[in-house]
C-alpha cells in the first residue's frame, strides 16, 4: 500500500483545513518510515512546492468593451476565458491578458472557451485552436488590469486563481 500511495503523491494538489491556499507539489522523497503497528506505517514525505494560489476567482464581462479586473496575487497567473457570443461574429480581439489574442468564426449561443491553464481552446470539447491568433495563453498580472473586447456582443467569463511566490 506505500507504494500505491506514493505513486498517487508524485505530483499533486494539498490543501490543509486551517490554510485558505492550495499548494501544487511535486514528491521529493521519504524522509523516514517507522512502524506505529502491525498494519500501520509512519512515513516522513518530502514535498517541493511550485505554486501557491487560492480558490478561483470568476469575473463577469457580460456584453461590454471593457472591463478592469484587480488581481489579487504577487505573480501572474493563467486565466480560462469562456466567450458565448449571442451573434454570429467574424472575430473577437481581446487585450490586456498578455499579448493580444484574435478568435474567428464565432456562433452564435457556442461557449468558446481559451483555458491557459491546460493550453487549449476547445468550442463544444472540439479543438479551436486553428481559429485562434495568439502566441501566447491569455494571463493576468497582479494589480490593475484592464480588459478590453472589440465586440461588445459576447458574454464573457475570465477565471483565474490568485498566485504566489
């Protein structure tokens, strides 16, 4: 059963009931292992940590131009946008989540949804990605970020988790 458990640790997500942040972790290794019973082992884990954030965060841009998002957080962090456009729209431009990003050919009531945490932009699970102009994953930074959206004729969902160092 150890070895059972450590594979499933190798690299995952804790979270602590007293701690508002959750902590993406990679296994390290066993510190110490001693015996507490016949049936039950006590082992020392070794964790190194690679992101520290808290619970998501969902932001509102129904059918607007722009919209100011204040990112909580001391390191930018990926976002996951969800545009439903209630048109049939040739393309949508969207700035201030990084470089700007251009997605054609949008239907309309079709969530398009441009998840940089995963790297992908699926439109009804089906890849989007040729419809897509951006060289990098839409990200917010810490502090003030303003939004801005070429069509006003989309409802548009931004989702991060705040980071830290």
């Amino acid at each position: 059963m150890k070895s059972v458990f450590l594979d499933k640790i190798d690299k995952c997500t804790l979270k602590f009931s007293d701690i508002d942040f959750y902590y993406d972790v990679v296994f390290e290794g066993e510190d110490k292992i001693s015996k507490i019973n016949p049936e039950a082992l006590e082992v020392g884990i070794k964790f190194s940590i690679y992101s520290k954030y808290k619970s998501q965060v969902v932001e509102a841009a129904n059918r607007l131009s722009t919209k100011t998002i204040n990112a909580i957080g001391n390191m930018k962090t990926p976002v996951i946008i969800e545009i439903t456009p209630s048109i049939d729209l040739i393309d949508i431009t969207i700035s201030g989540l990084g470089d700007n990003f251009t997605i054609k050919n949008l239907k309309q009531g079709q969530k398009i949804v441009v998840n940089g945490e995963d790297g992908t932009v699926l439109q009804g699970g089906a890849n989007k990605f040729m419809d897509t102009d951006m060289w990098e994953f839409p990200k917010l930074s810490p502090g003030t970020n303003s939004v801005t959206f070429s069509k006003n004729s989309c409802d548009v969902s931004i989702k991060y988790k705040p980071r830290w160092i």
